[in-house]
C-alpha cells in the first residue's frame, strides 16, 4: 500500500482520538471504573471537578475569572488509587498533567522559587504536547516534503540553464530529453520508495544540528528558575552545525518527517496555545502533602521547613504569575489535586490559608481481599492480564484458578495487615513470588505450552513465606 495513504491513515485516527468530547460526570466515573476499583467517592469528585473546568470555559468572560477551579485533597492510605485517579483524569481530559512529591521541597538546601518549578514543568509539557498535536496536523504535507529530499539525493535534479544561454537547437533538444528522462526516472523511483522497495537502501544525510551546546550556570539562580531560554538568547548568533550520517531510508524517511514537520509549524502559536492550555486545563497532583504537615501544631511549634514548603506552596494554589521561558504563566484556574496518607498527621495540621484553598477533602478506604480479588481481574490492565499477555509473547498460554486468584488477594490482605499496609502494591510483590520460578524458565527449560496456577501451587510458592514474619517482611 502507498505509505503516504497509509500514514494519512494513521494520522487521521490519532486527530479523532484526540478529539475526544468533553465526558459527563458520570462517562468520566464509567472511565476510571475501567482501571480503579471502588474509590466511588474520590472518582465522583474529580468527575466533578473535571465537568466544571468545562462549565467555566461556557461562561461569559466577566464571570469565568471569577470561578475557581475545585482543589481536592484525596485523604487515604498509600496504594489505595489516589495517583492513578489522578493520572486516569488527565488522560481523559487531555490536559497537561505532572506529578510532584511536596516532601522534596523540605530537603536540605530548598529555597522557596523551587515550588514554581512545577508550573515550568507543567509548561515544558504542554508544549511537548501542543507541538506533537500540530506535528501531526501537518504530517501528511512533512511526508511528501520527506519523499522529494529522498528523491533528491537518490537523484539530484538536473540545474536548468538560463534563458538565451544557448542558440543551437540541437544542444536545447539534448538537455530537454536529459529533463525528461530525469523526470521519468524519478517517478519510477518515486513508486519504488512509496512501495517500501528502497527501503533498506543506504544513503547518506546532512542533518542539522539543533541542540544548543550545554552551558551550566554556576550559583544560586540557575537560569531556569529565571524563565530564561538559552536557545532564544543565543540561538540565532551561533552558526547551525551540520552533522553526515548514513542511514536507511527507512530511518532517513523517520528523521527528515520530524525535521519537515518541525519547519511546517509556528513555533510561537504552540507556545500560546501551550501556555493557556497550562492555564485553563492544566492539573498538578501534589503528592505526600502530609509530609509537609505539622503534627500536634497546638502543643509544640511546627517544623520550620514543613510550614515554610506550605507558605511557599499557598500563592501558586491561590493563583499568582510563574516566570517561565515561555512567558509568564498564571495558576488561577490550574486544578490542584493534593493526596497524602495522613497517618502521624491530619489536614487540619496544614496551614489555615492552604486548607482554604483545598475546599473538596475525599476519604479513600482502605483495600481488603474481595477489592484485591476484582484489582487481579476486572480492570483493563490488571496484573493477570499482564502476566498473560507476557508469557503469551513467549508462546505459552497462562491460566489462573478461580481458587488461586482469590488465593493470592487473601496472602495478599493478610500480608498488609501483619506487615505494613502498601495497598495493592503488595499484589505486585505477591504475583512476582508465585510467577518467579516460570518466568525464569519458561524460555528453555519449560516447554509445555498451556500452565495452569492452581490455589495448591499459590500456598506452595507462599505458604513458608507467610507463615515466617520475619522472611515476609523481606519478602513480601
């Protein structure tokens, strides 16, 4: 098949799928069920809080900057799916999304701007996002683009004289065969290499080389945290190296589509885009916000650092303005989802003005064996369906026993309440135990095609583990 049919194919695909429809609550709830088991409570309120960034963008321009945007704090023991409620939201929405532990802003050497480097982080990904979104618009027009520089170093055209250069009628019907047969020739290998035949074909390329030599600045401000870009201050001064290699026209077809496409679109209509996407969709899930709580406030002064990473945190939650090397970037509409286990503290530990600026507080239960049971099978990524899809690559079909699924979730939940509570994460450790003898020697020395677990073989591999406290805790 023709591949710029085919590639236009593909592309076609990927702009319908990223044009996804603003999903009801209740499509949103329906979508995380796919992936997270139970949770009801925590799924509903981001779903809430997800349909009223929409809500306001519906808005007249005089009441939309005055509604602010939900900010949850998702309270519940690690392993339980507060991340994974967060990540899931951010997918459906296809809004730029980053993940940051508060407790790394209490280490040695923090200084209050390095919170903002979340909302430059949050930049640098949307526009990563924004610039593959605008890539692919213009991908079919960066292929054909990518076919013509292939055509031409297979077979450079021929230079055309100039008008009058020539009167012998002889010599101009010479150079218009030359041209004709030229022309010829590349059309047939024009279908060649839309037909995949010079594929495997060597050539040789002159690739610019766009990355600005690294400059490490020594001191305090790095220039990052300056919302400086090197590339824009120095960028046109320096000459453009250029760099010969030889490659496949499979990969040179790979390489000049991203530079193609890299020329096709406006570098500065990504970046406004990118910025008010941050601004009006972006979400920050702040992760371990009870490690920056003061425990027993009332008795004994709080922890310098801990209240010091909250006061710092507050004007970025509240909305302030972000120097970034985009621009300035402003947080009033950004949704913060805070998560933390809170066992030593509680939220009413953080700072009365954060807690203000986090309305929405969402309990998350704990998981037990009949939640482990439906984590192992339901979802669409469960681990079963991992392990399956694994072995299968190996040519062996892996099966599992009603009685040794729910085997494994009751070590599992049993090894959570004698050890320590890790949520589902224990049933990483718990299947990795079971499967670690077969997936060592399925390749070579196991050459049955089809193995069955059974709930006999599960207490084999567990049962010694289990039973002896002190092995389980390095274990399991």
């Amino acid at each position: 098949m023709d591949i710029i049919k085919k590639e236009k194919k593909v592309r076609t695909k990927k702009i319908k799928r990223n044009e996804i429809r603003q999903l009801t609550p209740s499509e949103i709830v329906e979508e995380l069920d796919k992936y997270i088991i139970g949770q009801q409570n925590a799924k509903k309120s981001v779903a809430i809080a997800l349909r009223n960034r929409w809500r306001r963008q519906q808005v007249s321009d005089n009441m939309k900057d005055e509604i602010m945007p939900n900010n949850i704090i998702m309270i519940g023991p690690t392993g339980v799916g507060k991340t994974e409620i967060a990540r899931r939201i951010s997918k459906l929405a296809n809004a730029p999304f980053i993940k940051v532990e508060a407790s790394k802003f209490t280490e040695v050497g923090y200084v209050g701007r390095d919170v903002e480097s979340m909302i430059r982080e949050l930049s640098d990904l949307s526009v990563n996002i924004v610039k593959n979104m605008k890539m692919k618009e213009v991908e079919l027009k960066a292929l054909e683009n990518t076919e013509e520089r292939i055509l031409d170093i297979l077979l450079p055209p021929l230079k055309k004289s100039a008008n009058g250069t020539s009167s012998d009628e002889n010599e101009i019907a010479e150079k218009a065969d030359a041209h004709e047969l030229n022309a010829r020739t590349r059309e047939k290998l024009r279908d060649q290499l839309k037909s995949g035949a010079l594929d495997n074909r060597m050539i040789e390329l002159d690739l610019s080389s766009e990355n600005f030599p690294m400059l490490q600045v020594l001191g305090p401000i790095g220039l990052e945290e300056m919302g400086i870009n090197l590339n824009d201050l120095f960028g046109n001064m320096m000459p453009k190296k250029s760099k010969k290699r030889k490659l496949t026209i499979a990969e040179a077809r790979k390489v000049l589509s991203h530079e193609e496409s890299g020329k096709l679109i406006d570098m500065d209509a990504v970046i406004k885009e990118a910025v008010e996407k941050v601004q009006n969709s972006g979400i920050v899930f702040i992760d371990e916000i009870d490690k920056v709580a003061g425990s027993n406030s009332k008795s004994q002064s709080p922890d310098v650092s801990r209240e010091g990473v909250q006061r710092d945190l507050l004007p970025i939650v509240e909305g302030s303005t972000v120097i970034t090397k985009y621009g300035p970037v402003m947080t009033d509409h950004i949704l913060f989802i805070a998560s933390g286990a809170f066992h030593t503290s509680k939220p009413s530990d953080l700072i009365p003005e954060l807690q203000g600026r986090f309305p929405i507080r969402v309990e998350l239960n704990s998981l037990g064996e009949n939640e482990f049971y439906e984590i192992l099978t339901q979802p669409e990524n469960a681990l079963i369906k991992q392990y399956k899809a694994m072995l299968s690559s190996e040519g062996v079909e892996l099966e599992f026993e009603d009685d040794a699924i729910r085997e494994i979730a009751r070590t599992a939940a049993e090894v959570n309440e004698q050890v320590e509570n890790i949520g589902a994460r224990r049933l990483h450790t718990i299947l990795t135990t079971v499967l670690e003898d077969l997936l060592f020697e399925v390749p070579d020395k196991i050459k049955i095609k089809k193995i069955e677990i059974s709930k006999s073989f599960v207490k084999k591999k567990l049962d010694l583990i289990v039973k002896d406290r002190d092995l389980s805790r390095y274990i399991l």
